[in-house]
C-alpha cells in the first residue's frame, strides 16, 4: 500500500481555511527564527544574486516582517525587482516602500490583535513609533473591520495579560467592562445607538495597553472549550433520563444537583479488586448492590484508552458532569480491574433481566431493575438449596445426610466453599 505524505506550511494555525484539515493532520509548531540567523541568510542570498545590501537593511527587513522566513524572502525579491528598474542599490527607504505596499492587502486577524497590543506595528519610514493621531486613525480602521465580532474581542481579552504594570491592567480591565455594558445595552434593551462608542473601546485599549515588546499572540480557545463541555453535559444528562428507570422520573435541577454528584459516591465503595468467588458475604451484598443501583441508574463502565492506557470509566460520564478535575483527587477511586468486573455483571444482569418472560415473573409487581434482580438471586438460592439426588435417598430412608466441612481458618484468599467427604477424597486422591 502506498502511503503519500504532503507537508504544509502556514503561519496562522487556527485560520478558518484549515479547520477540516487540522483534524487529520500533525501539526508542528516551529519556534520562532532568530533576526541574527534570518539576516546573514539574506545577506547570502544577495551575494548569490548580486544584490547591493548592507547588514542593518536587512535586519530592519526581518523586523518589519516579524522575523517570518517566507515573508522576509518575498519582500527581499520584490525590493530586489524594484531595485533592478530604478538600478540603486536595496536601501531602508526601498524597503518601506515595498513593505507599505504590501501592506495595502487584507491583514489577518492575528495582525490586527498586534497592531492594538504592539506599538512597533506602527513605524514610520524612518523607524520612529507613529504620533497618537495616526495611530487611532489606524485602530479605528480596525474597529470598523472587526467592532460587531466577539472573536475580535474574547482575542484581546485573551493575549493583553502582559508584563505591565497592575494599575494598567486594571484600566484595561475597566474598558472590557464598559465593552460588556455596551453590548449588555444592545442585545438586551435593542438599543443599537451606542454601537457608535465601540471604536472609542479599541482606541482606549490601544492607548492603554500597547508596548514595545512583542506579545505573543494566541487563538482564543475559552468560548470553544465552554460550548464544548456544555454539549457534553447535555448529552450526559440526556443519556442518564432516557436509559435509567430512576433518572427518567427524576427532575433536571434535581438530578445535576441533589443524585448524580452523590451517586458518583455510592456506585465506588471500597471494594478490593478481585475475582467475585473470592468476596466474603458482605463484599458480595455491598458488589450486589453497587451493580443494582448502577442499572436503575443506566450506569456502566466503559474500556476508553487515554495516555496508552484503557481506563474504565463511567458511562454516561456522570463524575466529568458533577465533579471538577483534581491533580491529587479525595475522592474514592475504583480500581480499573474492579470496574471492569462490575461493568461485566452489569452486562450480565441486563442480558438475564432482558430474557426474563412475563410467565417466569411473580404475581407481585415488578417496577425497578433492584426487584428484578433480588428475585433472580432468591431463584438462584432457592436452586442451590436443592438436595442431591443421594442426599435424597438418604433421607426418604432417614439415614444421616452428607457430612459438609466447612472454612474456618487461613488464607483469606482461600475460596471459602463447603465440601463433602467425597468430594474432598476425589480432591485428594483423584476419581478412583
């Protein structure tokens, strides 16, 4: 089988275009090039092509390019034809004239977050940070792209964490909040007319906020997480009312609040991980019980592979729904091996309950899985307290029954289970 592999490059990880793609591909995130390396690169380049261009042009070449490799080499040509018909040599001047150039396209996203969160996004020709007028002029070209978009600004609220100091942040912080009231103002009272302050936001930020250190910048990834998990959680809550006899009568307030945080306790008690031959009689009721509650509940446990490992959890996730995520958890913890010997009674309980015909049911109605399943173990006794066919004999002519030895004493890992002489003796000295 042929397997072929294409590799694609791009700056921007999380642009729209490649939603569909990420999800079958491995992505690999590259560190960022160093301006000394990314320079003596070009400066090899222009030895190549005879191009006249000293060290400090193409320093500044890389800065005004944010040090990206592709778009440092795509300025450098196109200086380079620019220099070719003018026949001079690629100096500073050259450079921001074809970087303004190229500037006259569609900027991304990512470029707009910088140019409200870095001053040197704004640079003259010269190299100077730009006046306050010219840059609001610039920020409110941004707001009119971008003022109606909560991407835009759940993107600032997400990178303007920076170094500064704590009274700036907090004037930051102001301006969020008055961002908040405004739209508070038009999605709740439809008063569109103080949509006209929305650029005086971005400015006051800009104004605010903006430094000479490069911030690195972040796809927001908060309001995704959320709907993520909110779906999750109504798909939980859907599964627990509509498999669980119990959980189908109950109310949704009640059941996330009052059941299943609680339920998450009383379905783990501390059973050892061991075969159920090996539980002593209250192991087993307690074993019992858990399985009982966990089918009027719709409850199981599932084999889910996490980090390389299979892991054993709840399904429906009713702990991710009613409980937060702990590195040190209190919690009580069931091992993987007892969890997924509960999940196979569990298994066996809703195959056994599944075959079991109206006419083998008693006269006394059955409403939950917990009565189905006493009257399945009370059959079950009632089989094993069948005498043998001998034992039978023995006792229609009134001679004495079997004699049963039974565990005392030793290893509690021993199978406690009583025998007879007989059994014993083929135990010992093998069927004669």
């Amino acid at each position: 089988m042929r397997v072929q592999v294409t590799i694609e490059i791009s700056n921007y990880r999380f642009t729209p275009a490649l939603r569909d793609l990420r999800g079958v591909a491995w992505c690999v995130q590259l560190s960022a090039t160093k301006q000394d390396a990314l320079a003596k690169h070009l400066e090899q380049i222009c030895d190549m092509e005879n191009l006249r261009c000293d060290l400090s042009t193409l320093r500044k070449l890389c800065d005004l390019c944010a040090n990206d490799m592709r778009h440092s080499i795509n300025t450098l040509q196109w200086a380079a034809v620019a220099s070719n018909k003018t026949k001079r040599s690629i100096t500073m001047k050259l450079i921001h004239e074809v970087v303004e150039k190229e500037k006259g396209g569609a900027a991304s996203i990512f470029e707009h977050w910088s140019s409200i969160l870095e001053l040197s996004k704004h640079v003259d020709a010269k190299g100077g940070i730009k006046g306050p007028r010219e840059r609001v002029f610039a920020i409110e070209r941004i707001a009119a792209e971008h003022g109606g978009e909560d991407r835009f600004v759940s993107g600032l609220h997400a990178n303007y964490l920076v170094s500064l100091p704590i009274g700036v942040i907090r004037k930051a912080s102001s301006w969020f909040l008055f961002y908040d009231d405004m739209q508070k103002i038009i999605h709740s009272l439809q008063n569109w007319s103080v949509q006209k302050y929305a650029s005086s936001f971005f400015v006051s930020l800009h104004l605010s906020l903006a430094t000479h250190a490069r911030v690195p910048i972040a796809y927001p990834q908060l309001e995704q997480t959320i709907y993520q998990k909110s779906k999750e959680s109504e798909e939980t809550i859907s599964d627990v009312r509509s498999c669980g006899h119990f959980g189908r009568q109950a109310q949704r307030n009640e059941l996330v609040l009052d059941i299943l945080p609680y339920l998450v306790k009383v379905v783990q008690p501390p059973i050892k991980p061991m075969n159920e031959s090996l539980y002593n009689q209250r192991e087993l009721s307690i074993f019992n019980q858990t399985v009982s509650v966990m089918c009027d509940y719709g409850l199981t446990y599932t084999a889910t592979m996490t980090k390389d490992q299979v892991n054993w959890l709840f399904t429906p996730a009713i702990d991710v729904l009613t409980m937060f995520p702990l590195e040190e958890p209190k919690r009580p913890y069931l091992a993987n091996a007892t969890r997924q010997l509960i999940a196979h009674k569990i298994t066996l309980t809703r195959v056994r309950l599944a075959d079991h015909t109206p006419q083998q049911q008693s006269s006394e109605r059955i409403t939950t899985n917990t009565d189905k399943i006493k009257e399945i173990i009370d059959t079950e006794n009632q089989k094993k307290k069948r005498l043998s066919a001998g034992a039978m004999k023995r006792k229609e002519q009134g001679k004495h029954s079997d004699v049963i030895f039974t565990h005392q004493d030793g290893d509690s890992n021993a199978v406690k289970k009583k025998v007879t002489i007989q059994q014993l003796d083929s135990i010992i000295f093998g069927e004669s």
